[in-house]
C-alpha cells in the first residue's frame, strides 16, 4: 500500500511490486508511478536480486492455494538476503469465531480452497527452510515476521 511504500522509500529501500491481478498493479502504479511493477505470481517469483523485506498486506497469502503458500515461502528464501525479512499480515480460521464458522460453510461449497487455513498448517509452509517464523495477534489480524537465517529447518519461536 502507499503508506508501506513511502515508509520504505524514507529508508531507501529499492522497492518492486508483485501481482497477478492487473487491477491492484494498475491501482499501485497510480498511487506509487516511482517503484518497478512485475506482473506474476508472487508463488513463482524468483528474483535476480536479493530483498532486504517481502511484504504480503492485505490477506495476499490467504488467496493462495496450500502449495502456492509452500511455493511462495521458497521463494522468500530465494529472494530474501541473509536475515532478510518477509512481513505477512493474514488472518486465519481461528482469527475470530465469524471467520471459523465462514471457513467451515465455505469448505462445504469448494473443497479446494482454503482461505481461512488452519493455524497449524504454517508449520508445513516452512518444512526444508531455513526460514524462522514469529507469529503475533494483533486485534482480529495475524502478523507473521519471517527471517532468514542459517539452520537445517524453520522452528516457530515461542
């Protein structure tokens, strides 16, 4: 979002957009015409640089199918520089009782998405990684920080 992109261009951060929905690219040009745009899959982005941050507002992780989510975290450790990180802001089933009972009515009409994913299920996102994760609540919204590090696999810090 702008407010996301002006905070990292105070810190000069190079900053690139990633989407396959060419309405939000078409939104983020106008509102940030300064920052490179890719339109792809953030799942299957593998840059030839590397990022200090990757940032997903906005539920993004929420619209991916359970291997696009696997993919996409591969891809944050391709992308991310050492003790890079990557900023997700998502919500999950157990995020709220609304969302609980949504995932469960939505489950019945399509069985192949996800969107309110189970809370457990972000272990196996980060399985052969050497990736950690911090989980934080904050109101109705999960923020899950995401480092690059050294080590044989990612272990959640408590």
């Amino acid at each position: 979002s702008e407010r996301e992109v002006e905070f990292l261009r105070k810190k000069n951060c190079k900053i690139v957009a990633v989407d396959f929905d060419d309405r939000q690219i078409a939104l983020s040009k106008k509102l940030n015409p300064n920052i490179k745009h890719i339109f792809m899959d953030a799942s299957k982005y593998l840059a030839s640089m590397k990022f200090d941050y990757i940032i997903g507002n906005f539920n993004f992780i929420n619209y991916l199918t359970k291997e696009q989510r696997i993919s996409f975290i591969k891809c944050c450790e391709h992308n991310l520089k050492d003790n890079g990180k990557a900023l997700l802001v998502t919500r999950d089933k157990h995020t709220t009782l609304r969302l609980f009972l949504r995932s469960i009515l939505k489950k019945e009409n399509n069985a192949n998405k996800d969107y309110y994913y189970n809370p457990k299920q972000i272990n196996e996102w980060f399985v052969n990684t050497n990736l950690k994760y911090e989980k934080f609540k904050i109101n109705d919204t999960n923020l899950i920080i995401i480092t690059k590090a050294d080590g044989k696999s990612s272990k959640e810090i408590k």
